[in-house]
C-alpha cells in the first residue's frame, strides 16, 4: 500500500495542478493519487466535494 493512498484516506488529498478548470467561477480538479473530485473553497485551500449518493443524503467522496 502506498504512502499516498493513506494519506488521502485520512482526507489529506493532493491536488493535481496541471488539469485545474475553471467552472461557474471556481476552480475544480482531481486528487494526483486517489482521483477524487476537489473543488477550491478559498486560495489555494482545496476541499473534497460533496456528492448525492442513492437518495442517502450528502456524503464526501474520499
């Protein structure tokens, strides 16, 4: 198991910068290790982002 991938289990993802978008006026990206949807809360802050799952409410990917 990598290094990388317990580092991202316990929420602290890397964010890959050179496939940073720029979506409705934020940037999105993906985590350079796991792939997880980050999306950027305030400058250079990056936050994994919520998704809907099923009908069981609001639940963090990663």
């Amino acid at each position: 198991m990598k290094l990388a991938y317990l580092t991202c289990a316990l929420g602290r993802h890397s964010v890959d910068l050179t496939n940073v978008r720029r979506t409705h006026g934020g940037h999105v990206g993906r985590c350079r290790h796991c792939g997880t949807a980050l999306e950027e809360v305030a400058p250079f802050v990056w936050k994994a982002q919520k998704v809907h799952d099923a009908g069981l409410g609001n639940r963090r990917m990663g």
